[in-house]
C-alpha cells in the first residue's frame, strides 16, 4: 500500500472552480461566434425538405449549414464494420434517431441560435421506428438498405446450440435485460476553436484523449495532425465517452474554417442524454450447468447488442464481454455468440466498463441462478468453481490470459468483513417471522481486463529546473483520475524531490507529442510507470552531471533521496543539490531548460483486477421499495500508489454500479422517443441514497511492469453492479421470484411480488 497523499488538484475544484471548455476565455476566440444544432424530433423519417429561410433572417444568424451544403464524405463506422451503415455529418435523406443533427445554426450569440433553431422547419416523412434490438436481428425490417442487414458486428466461441449440456444433471435458463444508461457527465461536450492565420488550427475540446482526436480532427479537416494545436481545458467527466471526439464537435472545425470565424458550441443537457451516446444496452440469454454438488461444467452466453443508429464502439464492445465470459471460474466448457444491431435509438459507445461488466453481470446471475436451483448457498457454488490461486498465469478458453489472481481470498475476506453467517442468520429470521421488510444478501465475485486495447506505449518526460522545481508531462489525460497527484508521487519516490514541488502536465499536443489518453483503467499502468521509468533515467543523467561537478566516477555518485542532494559513495558531506546539477546540465546543453529527459513505456500485455463484493438490501414487501443498506467490497488492483485516489475511484465505481442495478434507465417508447432524456426523468442516484462503503484491502501485484499495478477506474462498477442485483432479488427469492431485471425499481419489485404472489 504507497502512501496517502492529498490530492493537490482539489483545491482549485473545491475553491474557484475548474476551468471547461464553456468558461475559456483566450484572446484567440475574441468574437467567437455559436454553433448551435437543429437535432431531428422524430426517430425514424424520411426527410422530403429542409426550410432555412425564416432561421437566415433571424437577428444574429451568419449562416444555417444542412448536409447539402457540406462537400463532406459519410462518416464510415468503425472496426472495418459495413460500409453502409455511415453517417452523415448532416442528415439529408433520412433521420434514424431522436436528437440526430439535422442542420446546424451559427450566430453572433449564444442565446440568438436556441431561437433560430425553432425557425429552421424540417418536413419529415414518418417511417416505421424500430426500438427493439432483437427484432432489429431478424433483417425483417432493414434501416440501412445499403448494407443489406441491420447486423452491423458478430462474434463466437464453441457453439451455443451445440450439445455442451449434455450429462449435466442441472441445466438453467434465464433472459437477462442489461439496461442502457447515459453516462451524463458533469460536464456536457464542449468545443471551442479558431484557425490561425498560418493555417494552424487551434482548438480546445472537452475529450479524454486529445491525441486520437487532434488526428480525427485533423484528418477531417484536411491537414496533417501538425497542423491542429489540442487543448483540453478541466474536463468534467468522460467515463468513456468521451474517448475519441464526436462529429459535433469535429463539425464545429470545419465549419470555423469556412466561415473564416472562432467557433463555439455546449451542448445542453437534453441534447447530451439525446445523442451524446450511451451504454450498456445487451439483451441476454445465460445457459447454465452443472452437478448438483456445485460444480458448473458448462456456460453459454447469447448476446444480443443494442448499437443504436450508427454503429460506433458500441457495436464492437461484446467482443469484450465475449473474452471475459467466464469471469472467474474455471469451467470447462464455454460457448459464446454475440450480434450487435442497429435500432432507431442513440448509438452506444463505452461506459464505464465497457464490455466487461455486461459479462460480470451474466455470469454472476448465471451462478445465482445455478445456486437456486441446487439449493446451495451462492457464495460456496462460487468458492467451488474459482480458479485455483496457483494457476496463474491462467489462460481462458475465451483467450483472456489472467496474470495473476487469488479469488477465493477476495471472497473470503469480504464475507469475513461483513459478517455473512450473521447476515444470513438474520435473514432467516426476517423471513421465518414473516417481516414485511426483508434482507436481501448479494455475492459478486469478478475479474476484468485493464489496458486492454491499447496502445500498449506511453510517452512522459521530467524536467528538473534549475530552481530545484520539476516538470512532468504526460500523455495520459485525467478528467477526475488524480494524475496530477500520483505522477507527482511516483517522480518524487525516485528524485528525492518533495511532491509540492513537482507540476504535472498533460493534455496539449503542442506539449506532448503522443499519448494513448484516459481510457480503460490504462492510465498508471501505462503513463503512470512512464513517468517512473523517466524518472529513474532522469536520476541516471543527473549521476553523470553530478559525477563531473564532485570530479569523481560515476559509479561511485550516490543520490540522497532524503536531502535531495548526491554525493560520492562514503563522502556524505560534499554534495551537489538538485539545482546544481540541474543548472550544469542547462550549461552544458546551452538553453536554460535544466536536465530535460524524455522516455516512453511499451507495456508487455493486459493486466486483470480482480475482487468481490457484497450487497445487503433491505426490501419492504408491502411497497417494493428498496433500500441499499451495506456495500462491502474487495478490489484488488496490484499495487497501489496512493490509496487516496484509489478509494476514490473504488467510491465512484461503487456508486455507479449501485445505480444501474437501482435505478439507472435509458428508455425509449415504441416510437423511438426517449422516455428518460433529462435529470427529471432519469433515475439518477443521490448520496442520500447509497450506504458508507466499506473498503476492504487487497493487493495481488502483477509482473506485467515494474510497479506491479493494475486498473481501478472501473472495478467498482464492475463489482457492484451484480451484487446489488442479486441482492434484491435474494430477498424476495422465498416468494417464488427468480428474477427481476434492471434497474430493480420499486415498481418492477413490486410488480414481482405480486406476480409471485398469483403464481
């Protein structure tokens, strides 16, 4: 466990406030004007006309831009997936979800383009919506003929319908909803820029990876990625989705260079739960069997993957859920199928997790159910079925090569901490008395796969100043992640100079060459171990420098991390501080820069967190209502550097899991309107209603890179989310109900109750 170390980001946060891409104020974007998007109100229509007229005459308008007015190729979709499912920057023939841009408005304010939206008219032909991803799957109804199918990506492993099942003495079945979420950020999308007169593009974006967006932009745009200059101000939340940047805000480029013009746009909140893109979204069939000691020889999962209107990431993340199947147990056989497919809905993209808590989420219902079904305890089926401690490294018959584990350890110091024979006790007792409030118990047990799909290389340098102050820039890009305060850390562990005096930079091309960005939990196993890798270099140099300032043999100079200062092996008392060394370095290079060195890291593969949780709900059978009452947690991420950051990323992992079990639902009517398109209607989780969280630690290092750390943005989401489920329904399971999807609202509880209670 390192050290806890505040994080130096949060004053600024707690005090003034961050800086975003709406509150810029650079002398560049002087008389910057708006852009503002007319998005479509139908879901599925033919467009027959487009009236700009009223909107061009309105007080403030420089110019309202449609799809025909843009000498722009579709957006092709990704991952070599069906050139027919492009995108149009601009619909022109045809809308397929509510809140696709339709046009767009520029205007001299703000203000002036909500009012000349309302004047553009668009006449829709309505055609027939299509909501529902598993009939979407049938081609009955095609939304792209072009392409010839509404499937837009598939995967498999073993075959499903194959005879895997054969001699096992239980066999279980269950659909499983896992439901669209929006990830809502804090902070909507944001872009601001303006071209300079050298033909440079300046731009400032609200992302967490500028490089792939400043060379998406810069390809768009028709220069070379030298010529875009990408800036990200604070960014207030991205949890995936903003991992690359969207055509809205890559339009806003383009449409500056045309108009000669600083550009701007913020989206509002409505559009953001509208287009922005969502998660989740996986309709699920589990197989499940076994002996009726426990033992689970065989599993299928059946995927069927909502990737809303256009194909995006979304469209490829069952790929992950495929490789992460088996979770953390060692069953024999596995099979998999998957088929992502368009709907007349927003497109899915990666939400926190991505992938692989849709397969947590699978399996930890399958192992539940199993448990049910044989009338054993859940948490020993899951003891009876992990992988063994000592068969690490551990290659899946899915192809995920786990590095190192201890599962059943995870578990038991879970049930230990939350006392889970009492637990269980007290819920036979609620359920022997027949109390109207009963427990519910839930076990989660998961493994995910961290730096996952690269890139596997990161790039930081370390500059010491003459004044004894450093600089470190990164390529990763953090939007709440503390990297300003770890990398600080893991300098100063080597330099031997104090964290308050080490700045952190990241987040502008001009500043870094090349970075990978904040996704996937890569971040400290990837720029983290970057900067310690420069670091020790940058020790190694300073040596150098040093050996010749005390006229003594490399070799023999000794740094003292305590004092800061080096000196020659056995002499403790001639030394040569830090500014020193720093400032003979700029002499002898010639610039005032001080001892400057640049490295990158390339990663040797993928790192697999690991962990358990535990959920204890409380359910009043009379009303349905739910309360979360405990969250006990394992999660084991390697090595921690500072476990402040890291219980933060455990706290807000946990409390998004906890939603999307609760109450967290993206909804759309059988017209394809959204249901749930703002924090009115969305069910939106409060502190009021989330437990304490009890953190237990663990940490199983990996040898994946030195520091021996692994991902934990996104372990508590993966964690929690099942837990949770199967909490709820634990405890109405003695009422005769096996299942209830997410999210387990009041009403859906009820409404099994009641159901149970017929049957």
């Amino acid at each position: 466990m390192g050290t806890r170390v505040l994080r130096t980001e949060d004053p600024k946060f707690l005090t003034v406030g961050g800086t975003y891409v709406d509150d810029l104020r650079d002398e560049r974007l002087t008389g910057a004007a708006w852009v503002t998007y007319v998005r479509s109100a139908v879901a599925h229509a033919k467009i027959t006309g487009i009236d700009a007229e009223e909107a061009r005459r309105a007080p403030g308008v420089l110019a309202v831009i449609t799809g025909a007015d843009l000498p722009l190729p579709p957006i092709p979709p990704q991952f070599g997936m069906n050139p027919g499912f492009a995108k149009p920057w601009l619909a022109t023939d045809v809308v397929r979800y509510v809140g696709e841009p339709v046009a767009a408005v520029i205007t001299e304010q703000r203000y002036q383009g909500e009012d000349a939206a309302e004047l553009v008219v668009v006449d829709y032909d309505a055609l027939d919506p299509l909501v529902d991803p598993r009939q979407s799957a049938t081609d009955q109804q095609l939304l792209f003929p072009d392409a010839g199918t509404n499937i837009a990506a598939a995967f498999a492993i073993g075959d499903v319908d194959g005879d895997m099942f054969d001699g096992c003495e239980v066999v279980v079945r269950q659909d499983v909803v896992n439901s669209r979420v929006a990830p809502a950020p804090l902070e909507v999308r944001g872009t601001a820029c303006a071209w300079g007169d050298d033909g440079r593009l300046t731009i400032w974006t609200s992302t967490q990876n500028p490089h792939a967006a400043r060379d998406a932009i810069a390809a768009s745009c028709g220069v070379e990625p030298a010529q875009v200059h990408l800036i990200t101000p604070d960014v207030g939340g991205g949890f995936g989705a903003k991992i690359g940047t969207s055509p809205e805000d890559i339009l806003v480029a383009i449409l500056a260079k045309s108009l000669d013009r600083p550009l701007r746009w913020t989206e509002n909140r409505s559009e953001n739960m509208q287009a922005m893109g969502h998660g989740r979204a996986q309709h699920q069939k589990i197989t499940i069997g076994g002996s009726r000691d426990g033992k689970v020889t065989a599993y299928a999962l059946e995927v069927v993957q909502d990737a809303g209107a256009y194909p995006n990431l979304g469209a490829f993340l069952p790929f992950f859920t495929q490789m992460m199947a088996p979770g953390v147990y060692d069953i024999p056989n596995i099979a998999y199928k998957s088929v992502s497919v368009v709907t007349n809905t927003c497109h899915t993209l990666a939400y926190r997790g991505a992938g692989r808590p849709e397969a947590t989420a699978a399996i930890e219902r399958a192992i539940d159910c199993f448990a049910a079904e044989i009338a054993m305890d859940p948490a020993d089926v899951r003891r009876k079925n992990f992988i063994a401690k000592d068969a690490f490294p551990h290659m899946t018959p899915t192809g995920a090569n786990y590095d190192s584990g201890d599962y059943a350890g995870a578990l038991d110091k879970v049930l230990a901490a939350a006392g889970y024979d009492d637990l269980r006790a007290e819920q036979k007792r609620r359920r022997d008395s027949g109390a109207q409030k009963q427990l519910g118990i839930g076990v989660s047990a998961y493994v995910e796969i961290t730096n996952g799909a690269g890139p596997f290389d990161e790039l930081a340098r370390v500059e010491v100043h003459p004044s004894g102050d450093v600089t470190v820039w990164t390529g990763t890009s953090p939007h709440g992640q503390g990297h300003a305060t770890s990398w600080a850390m893991l300098a100063s562990d080597e330099l031997g100079i104090p964290v308050e005096r080490i700045t952190v930079k990241h987040g502008d091309t001009d500043e870094v060459a090349t970075g990978g960005g904040t996704m996937g939990s890569r971040s400290l196993q990837a720029g983290g171990v970057a900067v310690h890798e420069v670091a020790v270099l940058t020790v190694e140099r300073a040596k150098s420098v040093a050996a010749d300032l005390l006229e003594a043999a490399e070799g023999d100079i000794q740094l003292d991390k305590d004092r800061g200062v080096f000196h020659v092996a056995g002499s403790p008392d001639e030394v040569k501080s830090w500014p020193e060394v720093a400032a003979a370095a700029a002499a002898k290079e010639g610039t005032e820069r001080g001892l400057v060195v640049e490295g990158s890291f390339t990663a040797q593969g993928a790192t697999f967190p690991f962990g358990a949780h535990l959920a204890v709900v409380e359910v009043d059978t009379g009303t349905g209502r739910v309360d979360l009452t405990r969250v006990v947690s394992v999660d084991d991420a390697g090595k921690i550097v500072n476990p402040i950051a890291a219980e933060g990323q455990r706290h807000g992992g946990i409390a998004q899991g906890a939603a999307q079990a609760l109450l967290e639902e993206m909804r759309y009517d059988p017209d394809g309107n959204p249901v749930t398109g703002n924090f009115a209607d969305y069910g939106f989780i409060t502190a009021d209603l989330l437990p304490s969280f009890e953190l237990v630690d663990m940490a199983t290092p990996t040898t994946i890179n030195p520091l021996g750390v692994k991902g934990i943005g996104e372990s508590g989401t993966i964690g929690a989310t099942p837990a949770v489920q199967n909490a709820v329904i634990d405890a109405v399971a003695h009422l005769g109900i096996r299942h209830i999807d997410m999210p387990t609202t009041s009403e859906k509880v009820w409404r099994a109750i009641q159901e149970g209670a017929a049957r």
